[in-house]
C-alpha cells in the first residue's frame, strides 16, 4: 500500500500521485511517500520514479538490517528500528523502518503496520507543519515519534525486573532462573537495537550530511541524548539482572545447602542409634539391663531418647542447627 503526502510549505493534503517535477531541488513543494508492505509493483516507483540505488532499493524491500545510514550523494539512506515489547513472549519485536531523505522528499518503506508511521500519517492530516517544515523535518518527527515509544517498553521491564527481585526474596523458585534467562535475553534484545540507532542519529546531529541544517541538528541532539540514556538504562538493567542472577542461584544453593545439613544430622543422630538397635538385636548373650528382660526394651529407648538428646544439645551448641 502506498501513501502519498504533498505539501506546499501551507497546506498538507493526501494525494494520488507523485509528480517528478516536485522532486526538483527549488521545486517549493515536500513529497513524504509510504510504502507499507508494497507489491513488487508498488516498489518499482522506488527505481522508476525517484531512482534510488538497487543495493539500497533491496535493503529497503528486505526484512531486518541493523540500524545505518548512508549517503548516495543527493539523497540518505537510513534504516532505523521501532520496538515493540511482547512480555508474553519475553522478547522485543523490532521493526524496521528505510528511510530515503533528499531535499525536497521522504520515502518510508516498512513491513507490517508501523503504529509510528500511522501517528505520523494521522498528524500530517490535522497540522501542516508537520510536512511543511520541510523533509527532514518529518524525519526528525518520526524519529523522535519512534524514540518516544520506547519509554513506555522501557517501564514495563522496569516493572517486571523489580517483579523478578520480589520473587527472589520473598518467594525463591527453582523455575525463576528460566524467567531471569528470558528477562536477560530481553535486555540484550533492548542494547542490540538503542546502540546502533545512538550511532546512528548521532551522525545526524552532527551535521556529517548537507541536507540536515544546523537548527535541525539541534533536535536530532536532543533525540540522540534520549537514546543516550535508554543505552545507560540498559547497562543498568544489565548489571541488575546478573546480580538477580547471581542472587537466585546463592539463594537456591543455599537452600540445598539448608536440606542437606538437615539430612545429614538426622543420619548422624541415627547412627548411633542404629549400632544401638543393632547390638541389642544380636543373637549372643549381653549384660542384663536393671529390671530383667521385662524392662530390657525401655531401657534401650530411653539410652536411645538420651543419645539423640545428647547429640541435639551439642549440634546447637556447636550452631550447627
């Protein structure tokens, strides 16, 4: 499907058809096409039309590439990510979105729906600016769009992560370190998307490309210090989760370790007892307990009750219990 913007620097409406002279630098008039999960006949206005590069043009129609950008001398090449955070799935699904910016025109292309290019869309209806600031305008908007969506996936592994120390400490499960591995595997999903997309829009604010002007370099600073800090939230969420990790396995260890020192002074307590039990079960002649054969079997329960208190009272002794 292929959506069509054009705007005249006052007014922003939808249209049916891309006119090449629009794409003239000078030309006075913004062009921002989206393609959304286009037909190979839909794709062809990306060579026919505005003649983007085939290695460029193949990248744009594939699936996933890490976040880049290149410059193709008239025109950038960007691909950047959205997130989308599935905590049914323990993992984040990551989006691409190709971007082709020159002077006077945006094209988006993208798989599947993307909810930013769909705000976008709905905005450049309702405000004129939006596309009447100019392309890279609208990039800067969709960008920063895009980046604002990860602070609610951010909250949400803030809230599962603290969910996951609770746990730990107040109800240890053998089955938590499964939960704390998928956690994990959701963080690094979380740094291999924000770093590369710093690097990213931190060539942008720097101005390394003529079609990004000084005043719009400050805003893609400012979006670049918020991908700044979710890269520092990622680390932190890093380091938290190998220290729960660390944490949960010192406490089921010492579980273990709780179970088998039990186990072990049971079977000590028993030993002695057993030698006892097994002694007085011999066939051979031994001494006569006070009170004759009548009361010989109390007197071995009550030698058994001392010795088992006897080893009790040292074992707590020793902290041992």
């Amino acid at each position: 499907m292929i959506s069509i913007f054009r705007s005249d620097g006052t007014t922003t409406r939808p249209v049916d058809r891309v006119d090449a002279a629009w794409l003239q630098p000078g030309s006075g008039v913004w062009v921002w096409v989206d393609l959304h999960d286009p037909t190979s006949d839909e794709a062809r206005i990306l060579v026919d039309l505005f003649r983007f590069h085939e290695l460029a043009v193949e990248d744009a129609l594939s699936e996933i590439h890490h976040p880049k950008v290149e410059t193709y001398g008239e025109y950038l090449y960007l691909i950047l990510h959205g997130i989308d955070f599935r905590e049914s799935e323990h993992c984040f699904k990551t989006q691409d979105v190709d971007f082709f910016l020159g002077e006077q025109f945006l094209v988006t292309v993208h798989p599947g729906h993307s909810r930013t290019i769909a705000e976008m869309r709905e905005v450049c209806t309702r405000n004129h600016r939006a596309l009447g600031e100019g392309s890279a305008a609208l990039l800067h908007r969709i960008v920063d769009l895009m980046v604002d969506h990860y602070r609610p996936e951010i909250e949400k592994l803030r809230d599962r992560l603290d969910e996951l120390e609770e746990q730990i400490f107040e109800n240890p499960r053998p089955d938590l370190a499964r939960e704390i591995l998928a956690f994990k595997a959701d963080v690094s999903s979380l740094r291999r998307v924000v770093l590369p997309q710093r690097d990213v829009v931190a060539r942008l604010a720097r101005r390394e490309f003529p079609v990004i002007s000084e005043q719009l370099s400050y805003r893609f600073r400012d979006v670049h210090d918020h991908l700044v800090r979710l890269v520092d939230e990622a680390m932190f969420f890093q380091d938290r989760v190998t220290s729960l990790l660390d944490a949960h396995l010192s406490t089921v260890s010492n579980q273990l370790n709780s179970v088998m020192k039990v186990l072990t002074i049971i079977a000590t307590i028993f030993m002695p007892l057993t030698v006892l039990t097994g002694m007085y079960g011999m066939n051979v002649e031994l001494p006569v307990l006070p009170g004759g054969e009548r009361v010989q079997f109390w007197w071995v329960v009550l030698l058994m009750v001392l010795l088992a208190g006897g080893m009790l009272t040292y074992f707590r002794r020793q902290r041992w219990l």
